[in-house]
C-alpha cells in the first residue's frame, strides 16, 4: 500500500462517524472493547497505517453485513 493510499487519522475518523451515525458513545464503546475479529481492541490498532487499514475493512465487512 503506497503512502499517499494509505488510510490517515482523518479518513478513518470519518469512517467511524458515518458507520455509528455520530454516535460518540457508541464509537467510544466499539472501539475500547476486544474484537474477537480484530484480535485486539480498535483502539489499538489506530496508531499504524496497516492497523487503519485493517479497521476501515471491518468497517465495511460490518456494513454490509459480512460476518
């Protein structure tokens, strides 16, 4: 994955905006608890581009309903 592609801060703020509706204390819940799928908390994963990466795909496999 090339820099420029790579998924930044903001991107995946606004993916978790629009995924929980803006729903601040859902977004907070989901992303400090252990997801089994993940295998980690969100949260964790947040500081790398491949950890961003990793949550906006389960972002979207929850979409639409995938697993």
């Amino acid at each position: 994955m090339s820099e420029e592609k790579a998924p930044n801060i903001d991107v995946l703020a606004n993916e978790l905006a629009i995924f929980f509706a803006y729903d601040e204390r859902d977004m907070d819940l989901w992303l400090n608890e252990y997801a089994p799928a993940l295998g980690s908390k969100p949260s964790e994963l947040m500081a790398t581009i491949e950890g961003r990466s990793r949550l906006i795909r389960c972002l979207e496999t929850m979409k639409y309903g995938d697993f």
